[in-house]
C-alpha cells in the first residue's frame, strides 16, 4: 500500500470518529459523518496507489549497444577524462569522496552519479581554476561523451513513456475547477495547506500528499461551496416591509388622528424608504381613505423619488374610528436602495403608470426628508380635535412585499444546470425524487468525474438525495448535500489514470491513455483546470487523436483560461513565486509594495502569455524590446509617459530604455536580490538554471557567508568584495561562472531600478560566458544569451513544460523525447506555441507504462 493511500484512508477513518464541531445541528453532524464514511469507502475502492515500472533483463541486442557505447565513451570522453580529472579523482585520491576510475570501463556506475558529474564539467565548476583547464570545444565534447553514455542506450530502444503516480488536485487546480464548473471564482483552496513541491513544480504526483488537516479541509470547502453554487429559492432575500402609522414620514401639513392615523392636508403626501433586493414586481398594500364619509373615493399614486407614477388606486371613506380602506397594487421596483411616495390625487387629472409624473415630489429634497425623518425620532401625541374637512386624506399603515419572482441573476450562474428539475410534492412531501435527481446529477457527475458516468454509480447519490428529503430538508438543501459528497469523492479530487481492460501494452510496453485521460491531460496541462464540454465531448466520441488534439491546443491556447500556464508553469520554471514572499528593506527601498510586486509578477507572465499566444521565437523571452505595464510598473519604470490614462497592462516599447527581455524584468531581478543588495551569484545561478539548464552545485560546507568574509575595504564596491571572497579555490571553481553572469545585471538595484553606481562608485557590469563571450550590462548579455543560447533556452523550457505537462519528474528515458520535440521545432525557430504542441505530441504525454509483462 502506497503512502498517498495510507494517508487518504487514515484521514477518512480520522473524520469518521471526529466528534461534532461546537454549534453543529445534529442533521449536519449526520450529514458530515455520511460524507466522512463516503470519503473512505470510495477512496479505498479506488487504490490510491504509485505505480512503478518494473525492470526487465538486458536483451542481447541491448548488451551490444552498450559494447558500442563503450567504445565510444573511450574514444571521445575517457581521454579527456583521464587527462583533467582524474589525477585527483581516483582509487588512492579521491577528492570530495570522487573515485572516477569506475569510468574506465563504466561499470558501477548509476546514472545519477554519471549525471553529477555531467552538470560540474558542464557548469565549468570542474577542473578548478588552479588546475590546467579544458578548452571550451574540448568541454563540450567532454559533456557530449557524458550524455551519450547517460542516454543512448535507451534512445537507441523504444523509450517507455514512463508511470504518473495517481494525484490529487493541487490548490491552483482545485480553484479553477471550481471555477469552471460552477461559475463563481470562490477560491476555496485558498485555506488549503501549501502543496508539496517536486522537481520545481507543485503538481507532483510523486509529493502531494493527503493529511488529515487537507481532507478536513475538503470536507468544509465542499459544504461552502455546495451553498453558494445551488440556492434555496426560500433563503433568498425578500423585501418584506410593514410600516406603521407612526412610523410614516409625512411631506407637509398634518393631524395625528385617536387611533395614529396621519391626516394629511391636500398639499401632502407620505413617503417612505425601501431596499429592494431584486428587481421586479412588488405589492404595495396601503391602508387608509378619504377622512370624510361625504367625500368621493381618492386616487393615491403610488411614484418614485423623481414623482413619476409606478402605480395607482383609490380609497374610500376609512370607516371612522381604527377603520380603514385598503388597496393592493403591483409595481415594478428597480434593485437596491430607493425612495417611494405615496400621493393623494384630489383632481381629475389623468395618471398613467411610468408616464405621469407629478410636480410635487420635487419639493421633498434630501435635506427636508432627513429633518423630517429626525423628527420622527420623538413620539407625537395624538392631535385631539381637528376640521378633517381641512385635512382630506388618512394613511393607515402600508406594507411591500417581493419580488412576486426571482429573476435569473438572483441565484448562482450554473444554479439551473445543477438542478433542472425539482420533484413534484404532495403535500409536505416529494414525489419521485431519486428519479428527478439522477436526472440533474447525472450531467453535473459527467463534468465532475472527467468523464462518462453509469446510472450505477449516479444512483447512490441520487438516493441520498432522497434520504435528505425524507428527513424534512428541502430539495435544494438536499442537493446542495449530494454536492458536497460528490466534491469529496475520489473520482473529483484525484486524477486516475488506469488502464482499460481490452487494451494491450505496445512493444515498449506502454498503454496509450484512454480518450478522457488524455482530455485531463490537456486541460490540467493548459488551463489547470477541468475539461470543458468541448473536450468531453470529443473524447465521448473517440476524435480525440491526431490532427484533432492539434487543433484542440491551439483552440485552449487562446482561452483565457491558458492564463494558467503563466501563473501555474511560468511562475513556478522562473521562480516567480518567490516574488509573494520577497522582503525588501524598507528603509532602502520605499516604493516596494504589494501593488508593485503583483505588477512586476504580471509582466512577466504576459510577455511569456503574449509568446504563446503569438507563437513567437522563445528566445524574444530574453531579446523583446517591448513589455507589459500598468501604471504602478510603469512609473517604476520612468516610462509613464507611454500610457494613456489609467490603463490596465498594455504593450509598450523599451527601445529607447536599458531594458531587454526576461533578464531586465523587475520580477526577476528582484527575485534574485537580497533584501538590502544586489546578489551577482543569485541572479548568474538563476540564468544558468532557468535559461540555460545546467544545475549548479551546492556550496561546500563551512564556506562563510559573503558578510562573513573577510571585506575589501569600507567603500568597496560587490564585485570587489565578491572577487576577494573568490581567492580561495574552494570557492573560485563556481563562482567564477555564476559571478560573471550575476554581472551583466549589476546595472539594476535590488528592486530592479536601473543604476549607475554603487555606493557612490561607477557600476561595472561587464562580465564573460563560459565560453569567453564578453558582454557590458543587462541589455547586452541579453542580446549575446538570445543570438547564441536559444537552443539551450528552449530545451531547458522543454523538459520543465514536459515535467509540469506530466506531473512528474523526468527519468533518462524522458531525455530521448526531450532531444525529439528540440528536433522538431528547431526549424521554426523554437516557437513557444510549437514546443506546447510538441510537448503534447510526445510519448510520455499520451501514453503510460504498465506493468503487464
């Protein structure tokens, strides 16, 4: 039994025996405690488990690639080999516990450990500086031998395409899962714990793990989420307002009557304040008549804040004493806060609803109706004896009440998706309700669970959906109740890849992943999130394939939902998100906010966006001569002048600024900074890592820190300092590399503001690749790293895109493929939309290993 599985079945039996949350109902206490038994019983059904391709003996046509292999590792590697490092790497001398005499005939040997050495000669860490040095073709042939011997043999075979660890849904997909099938944006993973991070990205099959905290976690977001998507129509908001005679604000003249009615002259009117929640037709109930049995009925016009008529009726007599006339009147209110009056009309004018409008309303203003509304606050006695024939009308008391019916806004955007129908009653009770509810659930399951559902597995929650109404829940809240199950259910929250059952292995012994897997694939690759309809229905009918998954890429590129793959790939392959967590002192750099760092991480993401979108060369990455800015980056920038007004982020040129491409975005040059400086090892370790691809390695132990060092003198500059700190040779090897590179940006600060001195000194930002290229600032090492290293950019952003692609970390099979998609686009320049396309196109995308003999 695999870890993930043993984690999610000890969470599921921790919720199972959780006692009831403080202030929990004890139908919910049920309900949490159905859900939590669910939980584990699916989840042990389902056999979360990683899965490992077995190893098969060497077959004799393998042994004799290998014979070949050897014979060219001795012609081209091992003499250099033997001639620079293993004087000091060997049985008697192993220096760093390095013995390379294994590689005389590469027995003993693990790839790792052939790998190790690859990325030192390949970094120029090794030989060191005070030994006799390898001439740049020499190390290149040296590196090239390295790599034949790492990955030929399995080139030369049919290389598996590898086995994805089943895995859950990380927090940025969660989110956009949510999003996508419900509608609202409610981000609900945000209170999720951090997810694991494997081979530089957080979706790892291999690292994310399953806590109980998580699963609690899911349990909650499930029943937040299930509110807010699906509405009881009897939990939306009314406007239900009843006014009492001593309560009414009254415009002009008038008499408190024995029983509190307001009798108003013929000049006056009432008037009063409502909110209503939606727009619609609403009742307005007035009670109250004329104040005399002589006199004819009286028309009240029921008008807006502006006097315009919205509805009419008339009163008769009120009957003396506490009697009363009444009338009842639909009108059509707009949404929110509004004043209403209520008008005695004694001529014979004509009204018309929503075209009349009397002149009389104009002499209420906000002033005069809050004094009157102030007076209000005091208790009025009643008048005593008055001439009614002077005060003609009486108001009672009146009431609104709505909307008659709920327009569509009113209730969640996928709320008549989630529940089409609802049982018809009897009574107080449902009627067919595990029938109507396989009806709604089965089309929601199909976009939840990724694919086809059978009425078998739609049953049990239709069923519980009964079982709710049984108990005395309404349909909606029983809904709400089989959504939540249905969010933590296995088939939602993981992403299984198993095989079908009438499928056979291939010579290689992988399986090609099934329509719908492949579907996830594509989705959770370029939009982090589920399948749409399009791609459901794709796979539904088998045109999943070929020409058909070309053209769906290029189609889910220009979604706006392929903004994930700035935020979730991009991000993570440039280290952006450590731009949240960043510090920068404070005293030093002011002008550091939230709004700048958000800004900053924008720009970023939209020039690789634009890139992708535009299928341009991936080496303008580091070469553009425009960005992206809002006004906040801009002003940062000194470019504010190029904006008109205030705009979002919009494309403007650098061409007339020290600014080129990747290597001058604030994001990374911050990234790449200590709080109080600049940092040249940093930011040359980043370019060697992130653009280049060659891992650099760890410091030794017990090397001091830079401020640990001995210094170079109060006023001296950070390249003076850090080349003291390079005289020892236990340092110098690395360093030597990655301070050069570090250089080149040393013309931007810590924010990355552009400077020309430090500390009150000129900025020296000259330095030389490791091939001897020399370069003088930013814009310049742009330039150089863009003519001359857009291969190495583009297969380093090829094996990070196929890790992400996959979620997991790549194996020596995986760099056969990864040689491939590099052939495939070399001829179109390495074009960022055609790597994606590659990347899908390869073999560790569309299929998977078994373990089938």
């Amino acid at each position: 039994m695999t870890q993930t599985r043993v984690h999610v079945i000890a969470a599921a039996r921790f919720l199972v025996k959780m006692p009831a949350r403080s202030g929990q109902s004890s139908n919910a206490r049920n309900e949490t405690s159905c859900l939590a038994r669910m939980v584990f019983a699916l989840v042990a059904a389902v056999g979360c488990g990683a899965l490992s391709t077995a190893g098969a003996e060497d077959t004799p046509q393998q042994a004799a690639r290998q014979q070949e292999n050897l014979q060219a590792w001795k012609a081209n590697g091992l003499p250099l080999m033997q001639a620079f490092c293993v004087d000091c790497h060997n049985a008697d001398n192993a220096e760093a516990g390095l013995d390379l005499t294994p590689y005389e005939t590469l027995s003993d040997l693990t790839a790792a450990e052939i790998r190790r050495v690859t990325e030192m000669v390949q970094f120029g860490a090794m030989p060191p500086v005070d030994a006799e040095q390898l001439e740049i073709e020499d190390r290149k042939q040296l590196v090239q031998a390295l790599e034949s011997t790492l990955y030929s043999a399995s080139c030369d075979l049919t290389p598996k395409a590898g086995k994805v660890t089943v895995r859950r849904l990380n927090r940025s997909e969660y989110n956009n899962t949510v999003r996508d099938l419900f509608g609202l944006d409610l981000r609900p993973a945000e209170t999720f714990p951090s997810d694991e991070v494997g081979a530089g990205f957080d979706n790892n099959g291999d690292v994310l793990s399953l806590s109980p905290m998580l699963v609690e976690k899911y349990m909650t977001a499930a029943e937040e989420v299930s509110q807010k998507v699906i509405i009881d129509p009897r939990e939306l908001p009314r406007l239900d307002l009843s006014v009492a005679p001593d309560r009414i604000p009254v415009f002009g003249d008038y008499k408190i009557g024995s029983f509190n009615g307001r009798f108003l002259t013929g000049e006056a009117f009432a008037f009063f304040d409502v909110d209503a929640p939606y727009a619609g037709r609403y009742t307005f109930s007035v009670r109250g008549g004329a104040s005399e049995d002589s006199q004819d009925p009286v028309r009240v016009a029921i008008c807006n804040a502006d006097g315009k008529v919205i509805g009419v009726d008339s009163l008769k007599y009120f009957g003396g004493g506490g009697g009363s006339d009444s009338m009842r009147e639909d009108v059509q209110l707009e949404k929110g806060k509004q004043r209403l009056l209520l008008i005695p009309v004694f001529d014979e004018r004509e009204l018309k609803v929503n075209e009349t409008v009397l002149d009389i309303a104009k002499s209420l203003d906000a002033k005069r109706a809050s004094e009157i509304l102030k007076a209000m606050e005091t208790p009025q006695k009643p008048s005593g004896r008055f001439d009614r024939g002077e005060f003609p009308f009486m108001f009672r008391s009146f009431q609104v009440n709505g909307p008659h019916s709920f327009p569509t806004e009113a209730y969640p955007p996928r709320q008549f998706a989630l529940v089409r129908r609802v049982p018809p009653r009897r009574g107080s009770s449902y009627r067919d309700v595990a029938k109507v509810s396989a009806e709604n659930l089965k089309p929601v399951m199909r976009f939840m669970f990724r694919g086809p559902v059978s009425d078998d597995e739609v049953m049990p929650y239709a069923q519980l959906v009964e079982a709710m109404t049984k108990r005395g829940e309404s349909y909606h809240r029983s809904m709400q109740i089989a959504l939540s199950a249905l969010m933590v259910s296995p088939r939602f929250l993981f992403r299984v890849e198993t095989a079908e059952n009438d499928v056979q292995p291939d010579e290689a012994g992988d399986l090609p992943l099934t329509q719908h897997q492949l579907a996830s694939r594509l989705s959770y690759f370029l939009w982090s999130s589920t399948p749409d309809e399009n791609l459901l229905n794709r796979a539904r009918d088998g045109k999943l394939s070929g020409d058909e998954v070309t053209r769906q890429v290029a189609r889910m590129i220009t979604d706006a939902k392929a903004d994930s793959l700035g935020a979730d790939f991009a991000a993570q392959w440039l280290g952006l998100r450590n731009l949240e967590t960043h510090e920068a002192d404070a005293a030093k750099f002011p002008e550091f906010s939230g709004p700048l760092k958000q800004a900053m991480n924008q720009e970023t993401q939209r020039l690789f966006l634009h890139l992708l979108r535009e299928n341009r060369p991936l080496s303008e990455l580091l070469s553009a001569d425009y960005t992206f800015v809002n006004p906040v980056l801009a002003k940062f920038y000194g470019i504010e002048k190029q904006l008109q007004g205030d705009s979002e982020f919009v494309k403007v040129s650098l061409t007339d600024t020290p600014r080129r491409g990747l290597l001058s975005h604030a994001s990374v040059l911050t990234v790449t900074s200590m709080p109080t400086r600049t940092s040249p090892v940093l930011r040359g370790k980043w370019i060697l890592e992130s653009v280049l691809g060659i891992k650099a390695p760890e410091p030794p132990a017990g090397v001091p820190e830079l401020e640990e060092s001995k210094t170079a003198g109060e006023n001296a500059t950070l390249r003076e300092q850090l080349e003291l700190h390079r005289e020892s040779s236990t340092c110098a090897s690395c360093h030597k590399v990655m301070d050069q590179l570090g250089f080149g940006l040393d013309d931007f600060d810590a924010i990355g503001r552009y400077r020309t001195k430090d500390q009150s000194q000129p900025i020296d930002a000259s330095g030389a690749l490791p091939d001897g290229r020399a370069f003088n600032g930013g814009a310049e090492l742009s330039r150089v790293l863009s003519q001359t290293e857009g291969e190495a950019l583009a297969r380093t952003m090829i094996k990070h895109m196929l890790t992400f692609a996959i979620g997991r970390e790549l194996t020596p099979d995986d760099r056969c493929e990864v040689d491939a998609m590099v052939e495939a686009t070399r001829d179109g320049g390495f074009k960022v939309a055609d790597i994606v396309q590659a990347v899908v196109a390869s073999r560790p995308f569309q299929f998977q290993s078994t373990d089938l003999p």
